[in-house]
C-alpha cells in the first residue's frame, strides 16, 4: 500500500483533487441535504446534518464519488 499508494508520486499528483472532490461534495450536500437518500435524513433528524453528509460520502466508493461530482458540477455538451 505505501509503495502504490502513500508514497507513490502519481498518486501524490490526484490528492489535492480528491480533497477538493469531497470538499465539493460536502457543501453540495450539507446546502441541499434532501438530495441524498432517504436513509440519511434518519440520520439527520437523529443527530445533524454534517453527520448525515459525512456518513453519505464516506460510504461512496471512489468511482461513484467522481461519477457524483461530475454528474453534479461538470456542464453538460450541448448538441
């Protein structure tokens, strides 16, 4: 794992945008909370809207996280 991941130079290169991608993400989702499944807004009403969002995203897996952030904040081409 440190060899591919941790301390791999290429990996190093994409950490500052998987940083940004949550960061993203979290807002989104903290400013429209009914956006997120029907299991988390339990969650919010048990504890509060951060634990929900954080619980959410940290369920996601890295492919449904990007497909997520492009859905939502990438524009869309025109035909």
């Amino acid at each position: 794992m440190f060899e591919r991941v941790y301390t791999n130079p290429n990996a190093k290169l994409e950490e500052g945008k998987a940083v940004a991608l949550v960061e993203k993400l979290y807002a989104y989702f903290k400013e429209n909370p009914k956006k997120m499944p029907e299991e988390y807004q339990s969650i919010i009403m048990e504890n509060d809207v951060d634990r929900a969002v954080c619980d959410y995203i940290s369920g996601m897996s890295d492919s449904y996280a990007v497909d997520l952030y492009s859905e939502l904040f990438v524009p869309k081409s025109w035909k």
